[in-house]
C-alpha cells in the first residue's frame, strides 16, 4: 500500500502538478509584471528592458524565502530577483489578479491624529 502511495505520488507529481493553478497549491507558473526599487536598481544585470520601473511581462515560477525566480518564453531566460530589489509584483494587465499565495507589499503611511 504504502509503495502505491508513493508511486501515485510521484506520477501526480511529474504529470499534473504544474498544471494546477498556484490557488488550489499547484505549480502552475503565474503572468506577472515586477516594480523593481530605484535605488536597488542594477539595470545592466537584467535579461529583460525595463519600462520606468516595470518589467515587461514575466512568469513566476517559483517563490523562495528571499527572492523569487522568474522566466520569459520569448526571450528563453530565467533569472532570480532577490526580495529587496523590488517593491511589488502584480498581475499583467488584462489577466487579473495572481491567485496565489504571494505576500502583498504595503506601504506603511502616518495617519493623521484627531
């Protein structure tokens, strides 16, 4: 049973986990934009032209404790970003919102006293 277990595992796995959209926990790659930081901007070391601060439309495919790794079909690169070079990712326009687990970035702001 428990060799059954693991072979159904492993097939599950190498068939149809990365088509399981990241919301329900699979591994399927999100359409996302990056706004990179200016300050921690190091332009020469991107594979990608920025727009401003934007990069151009990207996949996530995976997310680690301290930065994120993404890919561009087109242009054939994967790359990571470390956390603290950008301030926020959001999804391309025209594909909604990413559903996953991505922690948001807030900006913290005063406010005012009564």
């Amino acid at each position: 049973m428990a060799v059954f277990a693991v072979l159904l595992g492993l097939i599950y796995g190498v068939t149809a986990y990365s088509t399981v959209p990241r919301w329900l926990g699979g591994g399927e790659s999100a359409d996302i934009q990056i706004i990179f930081k200016k300050d921690l901007l190091d332009i020469d070391s991107l594979p990608f032209k920025l727009i401003g601060t934007t990069s151009p439309k990207l996949k996530l495919l995976t997310e680690f404790t301290d930065g994120i790794l993404v890919s561009d079909d087109k242009r054939d690169f994967v790359v990571k970003i470390n956390n603290d070079a950008y301030w926020m990712i959001i999804g391309s326009p025209g594909f909604g919102p990413i559903k996953s687990s991505l922690t948001p970035t807030i900006v913290a702001t005063e406010s005012p006293t009564p």
